[in-house]
C-alpha cells in the first residue's frame, strides 16, 4: 500500500455527515488528521524526481484556472520511493476531476483513478523461464505489460485483485521444480529508476537536509533507506566539487568547514551512511542487477579494554621463542581495508587499527566528515559494534564485553558507558562485515563482502604539546604506551599482522616522524610476535602542513618501510621486555601485562629519579635497552627516541671487579661488562683485563687443584685455576718458598735458588 495514511469512510448517517463538514479535523492517538467531504481521489505516475508537492499544487491549480488552493480543497502526497503523487479534490479544487492530464516541464502525464499494480518476480535468468511465467494458467488474461530487467520480470497487472493475492502471498509456482520471488514493484517497468540521483535526491532532498543522519534515523521508514546505490552518480557529484575547488584556487579549501562545498560533501558521505543503514538492515544489496545477500555476523563481540584491564597475569614467562623468526614491516600507499583483504587472502589474520576518536563512536561519521574511522563507519557495519544509539534500528546487536582486572570477559552492564574511551584503553571488535569499496570509487559495493573483519579502536592525542618538530616528553612517553598496547591487544587476540597507519598524524596533528620512530621502537620490542606489518597510509586534506608538508606517507615509508624486525635471543636479564613481558627477575619471571598499571614518567629512558622509591610508585619507567643488556653495547645511542624508549644504565667504574656486581638494587642503577669468553680457560689476572670483563670465581686451590689437573670438565667450567699475584710484589720476602711461588705470580723473574758460584 502506497499511502497507507489514507482511509475511505463511508457513512450511513447525514447527521454524521454534517457533522463532519463542520469539525473536519479529529486525532488518532498522537497523529493528527483531516476530513475531505466527497473528494475526487486521482493519481499521476512516474513524476520526476524534483518535483515538489507545493510545486505540483501549483500546476495544477494553474491548469484548472484556479490561483493556488490550499491543502483543505487540493491536497497532494507524493511517495519518493515511487515516483507517484495522489491528490485529494474538494470544493473549487474538484474541477481538477474534468481533467485527464497535466503537462509538467513539457511532458504529459495522464490523470489515473487507480494505481498501476507492477509486481517484481525474480529471480529470472533468461528470457526461457519469462516465456513460461508468462504462460502460466494463474496469470494467463491478467499481463498488460512484460519486461525483463536483468533477473527481474516486471508484470504490469490488470487484475487488481491477484496483485493484492500475488504481493500478500510473496511467491508464485510455476511447476513443482520452479517458485519465484513476488514482491511490488515500485519503479516504471519503462525504465525509471529507484536510484539515488540528482532528481530524487542530490539536488532535491539532499540540499534542503542538515549533514547529519539522526533526523533520517527517527524516520526509518523514511525513502531514503530504500533507493538503490549508484556508485557513479555519487562519485560524478563528489568530484564536482573537487573540480569547483581547483578553479578556486585553494589547495585545501575542498574541506574547509563551513565553506558551502564543505557542505554538500559532507551531505554526500551522510548520503552514503544512510545507504549503508539501509543495506545492514535488508541484508542485501545488488551489484548488476544480481542482489548480494549481506550475512551480517550475529556472534560480532565488541570487548572494551579500560586501565582496569589486564591481558595476562603474573607468573613465568609463557613462551620462550617467538612465533616467527623475524617480522617485515610495509609502508603503502593504500587504503586500509584493502591491504587487509590481501592479507587475508595470503592465509593471515590480521587486525585493522582503527584510528578512532576518544569521545564519539566514529567520530564525526553522523555529519559525514572524512577521516579514516568515518571510511570504515560507511564501508561496513562498524556501527553495530561502537555506536550504541543505533542498536534500536537493528534486530540484531553486538555482544559487549568489559575485559577485566582479573583478565575475564564479563557482559558490559552499561553500554552507553563505552565513551569516553580510557586514556590508554580501547575497543576491540571482531566479526565486521565489511561491503563497500573505497571512496575514490564511489563507495561501490564490493562483489563479495569481505566477513570476520577484526579492529581495534586507539585514540591518539589531539592537537598535543610539541617541541619543535617533536612530541614534548610527556606526549611521547603516553604515545608509546597507547601504541604498546596496540600490540598488546594484537597478540593476545591472536593475531599474526597488523594493518597499521599514520596515528594522530592528520586532523590531531601529531608529527608524523616522531610517531613512526615511536613505532620503530615497539616494533623492536614486538619482533617475531607478528609475521608482517603494513602501514596503509593515505595522504588527505589533513596534511601539507608545517607538519608534514611532505604528507604522512612520505616520513613512514623513509623510516620504516622494508624494515626486518629480527627478534633477539631469548633473555633472562631483569627489567627486560619480551613482547608485552616484562621480565622482573633472572628467573624468567614476569609481571601483569596491564593497559594502565602508572602514568609513563615524562623523562623515560632517560630519568634520573627511577630510582627513588616515591617516584617509582607514581610513574612507570622503560624497560632496559635489550641490545645494550645482551650485547652489552647499543647501536642506536645517537637516535633520542630510542634513548627516551628504553633505559640505558650507566657503566659501574669498577667493572667487571666490583663487589657488588650480585646486588640487585646495584645491578638495576649500573651496567656490568659481559662474562669473559674464556670462561674457565681464563688465565688473565692483568687489572685491565679484570675490568673489562666479568670471570668466573678462583678455585681456592689455584692451579694446584687436582680436577683442574685431571681436567673434570664440570668443575672447570665453574672456576678459573688462576697463579694469583703476589699481595706483595716486588717486596716479597718469600721468593725461594716453593710452595708460595707456585702459588703466586710475582712482577720480576722467579729467583734462582742456586748461587752465582753454584749455578750452571
């Protein structure tokens, strides 16, 4: 029923008639509602787009010789989705009832009593199976019109009564082997369409709307859910207006807010999210002329990660060999989504950071601003997952859980408590359907949805402190934390990649070369966790500035792209990191893997106050450099993020002699020289030498010791067999005791035990 708001009262009574001559208006709960007395009821098919009800009334009241009639005698109801208008004559305005057409814009259109009945029958794939439609005994005498439209065989009935059977129905059967698909069909089977246009849309309806889906959302059976998409024509009017910006000159006044192209772009990326509503809630859309069924994943699970939130538990260290033997990183110029389609077709699991706003799901996705979380909010049903609001158009919600202090998922109790996101939290989603292409293509929907899609929401800072070119200390130090917890998040979720991009670099204006050495720096601390990395990275509106005036691909790709990340070895050094493992003792035993445990001390590596216990409570500090504590020495001394990144311990002045080299509470303040690679073999006892390196203890028997001389391996490798110096030196009064000079090294000669005159 096209006009559903419309009844037909017939009554018995005159008084009842006079009654409602004089009091027309009445309501019905909280609608209000109007009496026509008598009215001429007609009809106009296929009118164009554009035209307006106020417009139409007026055109009529010209072609009966009225000037225009108010809506109590000529009352007009167009319905967009058909393209048909009925109209209600009274009074003056029933002179219209003598007349059998209208011309509007130059075209005829003929005045009708009743409705065209047009029913959809599909699907059918060849002109075989329209041939016996068409013959079938139930529609034999009742087809005034055939036309087939791709898999669609449009009927135009002349039978009103088995149209209302046909649509009530939902089906007809030709053969016990063939049933197809009834449905009313709403377009002219001449060749008019329920695309979204520029008559029926574009330069209509659009423009007189806000940028903004909520007044469409309180409206679900409003038309728009239900045109059909045309990629084309979306796209032809987008670049319309990049076409307008270069002839003004501006070279980034295409997304300049409040500018009136700002505008309308805007008002076409909303377009395009009502489409995408609409799509989620049909299931379907079709891609020439064949309709592709939309499974949306009904098991979706959203997980928020607050600093309540812990990933792993105190205990040993679970693995001591990563996954892979090294992790590739790739910088791209490409959309995001498409370099997770490929690496899903190359065996992996991805995650999609989403690049996301702390405050409002999607970001500014309802007034169709453009940033990356708006993309993915139009090109999937993202919104399922993150915008709680619109749980109420759907039939079908997410799962919401809350990770816990304990590391348990329990069921969310408030939703609408997602946001804010906590500073150094985010939200995990897996089970998005992703459908439509990128922009540049005018959201085209993809020939195959791509299913089982999983991304994590992080925010970067907005518009954070900067110093020079740089990040200030404390942003640089809480940056890294946030990206540490993308990995974190990662891993633990199981994933083996991750599509990554410019974090903060556009409209928060971050700088883009100190986030991508920040990344440098936890990639080394992740190598081997993940087999690759891909840093999809498209350059906007948002860059060119003093920024990045050379955009945010350009500094990823010179720092990171082609980088082999190559874990090291396996290490048992305190207050070292192992993937999201901190290491607390040489025992292989770690900490709580946390979001949050304290705020990042602004100083990092480089703080000279770690060590106070009231400052350690209150800030976390940086692991130790690991190449600086298994290879005792650090290549990357000269690169300041990576001093801020990791600690870097002085080197103790007493080196491999100090005594206190086993204190823990020492060793964490001091760096000690590695152990010697002589090992047990070791003979040097020259004070240089004893600095330089770290030995084994002395066996208390020297080279007197009998396993040392009967070579016992075990305990040769324990001790060194050493001839210790003379505590006396060149003073030694005990030179010709053979026992002492066995057992001591002396700075001069070994004495003869002969006398000049005695010795040969």
């Amino acid at each position: 029923m096209q006009y559903p708001n419309f009844f037909r009262v017939i009554l018995t009574s005159f008084d009842e008639l006079i009654q409602m001559r004089r009091n027309p208006d009445f309501r019905v709960k909280d609608l209000l509602a109007f009496v026509y007395v008598y009215p001429d009821c007609s009809y106009l098919e296929n009118l164009p787009r554009s035209l307006t009800e106020e417009r139409l009334r007026e055109i009529i009241s010209k072609a009966i010789g009225k000037s225009s009639l108010s809506s109590s005698l000529l009352y007009i109801q167009i319905n967009r989705k058909t393209g048909n208008a009925c109209i209600l004559a009274t009074g003056l305005g029933a002179v219209w009832s003598a007349q059998s057409f209208i011309m509007i814009d130059g075209k005829t259109f003929s005045r009708k009593t009743s409705l065209t009945c047009r029913v959809r029958i599909y699907p059918v794939s060849t002109s075989a199976l329209q041939r016996t439609i068409l013959d079938c005994s139930e529609l034999a005498g009742k087809v005034l019109h055939n036309q087939l439209q791709g898999t669609n065989l449009i009927l135009e009935l002349s039978d009103k009564t088995k149209f209302d059977e046909l649509i009530t129905r939902g089906a007809i059967r030709i053969s016990e082997q063939r049933c197809f698909h009834v449905e009313a069909h709403h377009a002219s089977f001449l060749g008019n369409s329920n695309e979204i246009d520029e008559n029926s849309w574009y330069e209509t309806d659009m423009l007189q709307n806000p940028a903004d889906i909520m007044p469409f959302v309180a409206d679900p059976k409003h038309v728009i859910f239900d045109y059909e998409w045309n990629s084309q024509i979306w796209l032809q009017q987008f670049q319309r207006l990049a076409k307008e910006d270069i002839h003004s000159n501006s070279r980034y006044v295409q997304d300049r807010w409040g500018s009136s192209n700002d505008q309308i772009r805007h008002k076409l990326r909303v377009t395009v999210m009502l489409n995408t509503l609409g799509v989620v809630r049909k299931q379907s859309y079709r891609v020439n002329g064949q309709e592709v069924r939309l499974n949306i994943d009904n098991s979706m699970k959203t997980i928020v990660y607050d600093h309540r939130s812990k990933l792993g538990q105190c205990g040993k260290l679970p693995i001591t060999k990563t996954p892979y033997r090294s992790t590739r990183v790739d910088v791209v110029n490409n959309d995001c989504l498409l370099i997770y389609e490929q690496l899903v077709s190359n065996g992996c699991n991805p995650l999609l950071l989403n690049m996301a706003n702390a405050y409002t799901p999607g970001g500014g996705y309802r007034k169709g601003d453009g940033a990356q979380e708006e993309n993915l909010f139009r090109r999937s049903d993202y919104f399922r997952s993150l915008d709680v609001p619109l749980d109420q158009l759907l039939p079908r919600v997410s799962q919401r859980f809350h990770c816990s202090s304990s590391g348990q998922l329990n069921s969310l109790a408030d939703s609408t408590k997602m946001y804010p996101m906590s500073e150094f939290g985010a939200i995990y989603t897996s089970g998005l359907t992703v459908f439509r292409q990128p922009e540049t293509t005018g959201y085209a929907f993809m020939n195959k949805p791509l299913t089982s899609v999983c991304s994590l929401a992080m925010a970067a800072y907005r518009d954070p402190n900067l110093e020079g070119d740089h990040l200030s200390a404390k942003y640089a130090a809480a940056t890294r934390k946030k990206i540490e917890n993308i990995f974190a998040i990662a891993y633990h979720n199981k994933h083996d990649s991750l599509v990554l991009s410019a974090l903060g670099c556009g409209a928060f204006r971050n700088p883009p070369y100190h986030i991508a050495r920040l990344f440098v720096s936890v990639i080394d601390q992740y190598a081997g966790f993940f087999k690759t990395i891909v840093f999809a990275i498209l350059d906007d509106h948002n860059t060119g500035n003093h920024l990045n005036p050379d955009g945010n691909y350009q500094p990823f790709k010179d720092i990171l792209d082609a980088m082999v990340a190559i874990p090291l070895a396996p290490m048992n050094i305190t207050n070292t990191m192992f993937g999201p493992y901190r290491l607390m003792s040489n025992d292989l035993s770690v900490s709580d893997v946390c979001i949050f445990d304290k705020t990042p001390c602004k100083y990092g590596g480089k703080c000279s106050n770690a060590h106070n216990k009231k400052h350690a409570q209150e800030y976390s500090h940086p692991p130790l450099c690991p190449h600086a504590a298994i290879n005792k020495k650090c290549e990357f001394m000269k690169d300041p993020v990576h001093l801020s990144s990791f600690v870097h311990l002085s080197q103790c002045q007493y080196g491999g002699k100090c005594r206190a080299i086993d204190d823990e509470e020492h060793s964490r303040q001091y760096e000690h020289p590695s152990y010697c690679p002589n090992g047990g073999d070791c003979s040097n006892m020259k004070d240089e030498h004893l600095k330089q390196y770290r030995h084994l203890p002395l066996c208390p028997q020297g080279q007197n010791c009998l396993k040392y001389q009967k070579h016992a391996m075990p305990h040769c490798k324990e001790f060194r067999h050493c001839a210790l110096e003379c505590p006396h030196g060149n003073h030694c009064a005990n030179v010709h005791d053979k026992n002492h000079q066995e057992t001591f090294k002396h700075p001069f000669p070994t004495p003869c035990l002969m006398t000049p005159f005695h010795c040969d």
